[in-house]
C-alpha cells in the first residue's frame, strides 16, 4: 500500500513539475481542433488572400484582392514567411495560415516561459500567468485580435498580432539576458524580430519599444547605463533601416496615409477606452502586488514594465490618440504575470500560515470560476471536431474561377473570393473603400452596389461588366437579394455555373461585354 501511495504520490509531483508543457499542449490541442474545423471569420480572409499572393507572387507581389498592381497594407513579413511555407509544402492559405497560428501559439508560450525564466520569478509563474491571461476576465472583454484570452485566442492565433506578441515578449527577455550577462552580441538578434513587428503589425512595435527602454532602465547601473543606452540605440536604428529596405510594403508610407483605413483604427480603438473596469475587474486584485513590488525594488523590471505601458495607454487618453489605447493588451498581461509571480510564491513563504494559504487558493478558485461564466454558452461547441472544414461550401470558387478572373460580387464576400479563385472587382471590411495604395477604391464601391441595385438599367450593368473585364458574378443571397431585373440580366448575359445554398455563381459571355 506505501509502495502504491508513494508511485501516485511520484507521478502526481512529475505531473505537477510539467504543468506549464501540459497546459500549453492542452490549448494547442484545441487550437489544432479550431484548424481541423476550419471556422474562420473577419480578418482571417484578409489574411488568408495575403498569404495566397505571397505563394503564388513570392517576390513580386501585387495586390491581393483588386487587379491593381499596388502593394497591399498587409505585405509584411509575416505574410511573406506563411506565404512561402505554403509555397514549399503545397498547402493552401487557408491551412498554412492555421498552422501558422499554431507555431505562434508555441512561439508566444516558449517566450513567456523564457520571460518568466529571466526574471527569476518564483517555479510555476509562466503556468499561472498563462492560466490568469485566459480566463482572468471581466464582462465582455475586448474581441480584438492583440488580446489574449479563451474568447479571442480561438480565432485570432493566426493573426500577426499573436505572433509579434511572442517575439515581443522573446525580444524583452533576450535583452534582459543581454543586460544581466554582459552578452555582448546577443542583443543583436533583437534586430531583425523588432523588424518583422513592425512591419507586421505597428501598434505593437509601440510597447516593444517601450518595453525594451523600460528594461534597460531596470537592469542598468550609473556605470553601464551609457553603454546599455548605446545597444538600444543600435536595435532602434538598424530596425527602422530593416523596415525601410523590405521591398513589398512601405510602411512610413501607410502610416502617412489620410484614408479611412487610419480613422477607421482612430475611432475603432475609442473602444478600449470604454467600460474599461468592466472588461478588466479582476485584475485589480493585481494592484497591490505592483505597489508592493515598487516599494520594495523601485527598479522591479514587471513593475515599471505594467507603469510603462500603462503611460502608453493613457497617453493615447489625454491626446485622444486612440489607438495607443491597444497598449492595454500588453498591460493586462503583465498584470497577470505580476499575480501569477505572487500565486506561485505562496507555496514557498513560510511566514503565512498553510491555513491562510489554502484560503487564498480557494479564493483564487472562485475568482476563476466567476471569470469564466462571462463565457458564451456556446463557446466550447466550437472545439468538436467536424468532419469537413466550415469554408468547403466555397471550394467551388476554386474549381469554378482562376485567379486571373475577375469576380464581382458584394462587399463582404469579395474578402472570401481571393482566398480560394480570382481577384475582385470591389471589397470592403471596414475601410469604406478608401483602402491604402488604391486611388479609385469608392468608385469600385459605388459601381458595386450600384451594379446590384434592383434599379440599374441593363446598359449600365453591361457598361461596369466592361469596365473592369468581369469574368463571373457571385450572388450571397444573404446579402444580395437575386432580385427579377437582376437575374433575368444575368441570365440574358451569362449562365449558372452553380447554385446551391446561398451561393450563385454567374459565368458572363465576354462578348457581350466587350
């Protein structure tokens, strides 16, 4: 019976010392089921277009939705890299982009385990900080695709966003490990993953920055500060000399751009800015922890760090600079990192009573507990494994178009079409068509819709079809109502090459419209 009691007791500590691997195979796991599954949504099909044209046009990309040949805002490197892996392997944007999302996952879990590690946090902080930043939520918190949490991870992991958080937080802790250490080159590997975050996703690149100045702050001396000053100056300038040399997105260009695409992010991101203690209420517990930290060691690295990027945060409050307010993201983590560093230093402090402990871990249960019953009923419904993907019902655009064909079809499923046949007439998410790079967006829009208008006369419908060489027309009837003078146009000038569920899809007779 001991010999018994003493293997469970053995495996149990073997378990218990793994936790942090189990647990992140355990969210992978349920990240393969969201690839397996194939239920993508918003962003992921501009994403998804991107990456096609990176494996089809690897060095000389165009633009990935419209027959213009104009660099997109989403040519980064990050596109680049799914975009040739897809190219290598075979596989389709869709699934190279969910693989993808997998390696991001890992890339984000090793690099908060390696932060952790390199500030000497207490055995087991990266595993509560990864189970606080899942499920230490309030109500309704923030869908967007740099948070982190069991409501957005499950759509957003193959997002750049995701991905540069990892090289993020893998860019602090290799600098941490260059200031410690006295690793006289190491910094310089910070060089080129500063790069690919700034040209993969900017906002970020604004508390990568931040961050790095805040730990050279926290890890240097009267005696090395200069010198320390010196290598954060060399990772600025040579990162900003990488974003202006990569040849398919020029980013200071874009940020200069005064269309729609910039206000959309302005006013989108006033969001952050509202019911804030709603959304984040259980980090307040946090609070304390961070003072005491502060006042113990006014140099604490997490401290200053959760201080620096909450400056960020309401700096972009007191200019009315919005989109500061994604620094939120960052500071939320941090926050989790600072309780989990606590959490996990419970076991270990002899001077609170194991009555008190164990009172403390039950709270911290029910606090859990509370989070998670923000989540929808439906939420776990999403991780049952199908047996076809989610998006087969569009393969047919793959078997039916070719890129080369232009489809006209409404705005919201011209962001699908590029990801599996032809290029576009018009699209539209969010930016009203004022999309970067693209001079006449509005006017596809306008001819868009007015080439769908019940009232359109047949002429005008033949003279956009001419316009822009349309080669197939796509009908959603859930958002386009195949109306009587619509189909009899259609019908007169092309024919159904399929049909079924909500999807039409016209071939047009070229003669006609020439």
């Amino acid at each position: 019976m001991n010999r018994i009691r003493k293997n469970v007791l053995s495996t149990i500590e073997i378990i218990s010392g793994k936790r942090y691997i189990l647990l992140s195979a355990t969210v992978l796991c349920l990240l393969l089921i969201k690839v397996i599954n194939g239920f993508w949504v918003g962003d992921f099909w501009l994403h998804s277009a991107v990456v096609r044209e990176f494996s089809l046009n690897p060095f000389s990309p165009t633009n990935p939705f419209l027959p213009v040949n104009t660099q997109h805002f989403y040519h980064g490197p990050y596109h680049w890299i799914v975009g040739f892996f897809a190219k290598v392997f075979g596989l389709s944007s869709i699934t190279a982009l969910g693989c993808m999302g997998l390696l991001n996952f890992a890339v984000f879990s090793y690099s908060l385990h390696l932060f952790c590690r390199m500030l000497n946090t207490a055995r087991h902080t990266a595993f509560y900080a990864l189970v606080f930043s899942l499920v230490l939520w309030g109500e309704h918190p923030w869908l967007y695709s740099s948070f982190f949490h069991l409501q957005t991870i499950g759509f957003c992991f193959p997002y750049p966003s995701f991905f540069c958080i990892g090289l993020a937080l893998l860019s602090f802790a290799l600098f941490i490990e260059t200031l410690q250490h006295n690793k006289k080159f190491l910094f310089l590997s910070i060089i080129p993953l500063s790069a690919i975050v700034m040209l993969s996703h900017t906002s970020t690149s604004i508390v990568l920055f931040a961050g790095l100045g805040i730990i050279l702050i926290s890890n240097s001396s009267l005696l090395t500060v200069v010198r320390n000053s010196i290598k954060l100056t060399v990772i600025i300038l040579c990162t900003l000399g990488l974003v202006y040399l990569w040849p398919h997105l020029s980013l200071f260009a874009l940020l200069s751009q005064k269309t729609n695409f910039v206000s959309h992010y302005i006013l989108d991101d006033l969001t952050l800015y509202r019911d804030v203690l709603a959304k984040i209420w259980p980090t307040l517990f946090t609070v304390p922890f961070i003072i005491i930290r502060l006042y113990k060691n006014p140099k604490d690295t997490l401290g200053l760090l959760f201080l620096g990027f909450s400056a960020v945060y309401f700096w972009g409050f007191f200019t009315k600079q919005w989109s500061y307010g994604r620094s939120i993201a960052q500071t939320i983590l941090i926050a989790h990192i600072i309780f989990a560093d606590w959490f996990a230093s419970l076991k270990s402090r002899s001077d609170i009573p194991r009555d008190i402990r164990y009172a403390i871990a039950a709270c911290m249960i029910i606090l859990l507990l509370v989070s998670m019953r923000n989540l929808p009923v439906t939420f776990w419904s999403q991780y049952r494994i199908q047996k076809i993907p989610e998006y087969s019902n569009l393969n047919f655009i793959a078997e039916l178009t070719h890129r080369e064909n232009i489809v006209l079809t409404d705005r919201y499923s011209g962001i699908l079409v590029p990801s599996f046949g032809g290029k576009v007439v018009a699209y539209d998410l969010i930016y009203k068509g004022q999309e970067p790079f693209v001079s006449d967006g509005m006017g596809r829009i306008k001819d868009m819709e007015h080439f769908f208008d019940e009232k359109t006369s047949a002429f005008d419908r033949k003279q956009i079809l001419k316009k822009y060489n349309v080669g197939f027309v796509l009908i959603n009837r859930d958002i386009t109502p195949l109306h009587f003078s619509l189909s009899s146009f259609l019908k007169d000038n092309g024919s159904v090459e399929y049909d079924r569920e909500q999807y039409v899809l016209f071939s047009i007779n070229r003669p006609d419209t020439q």
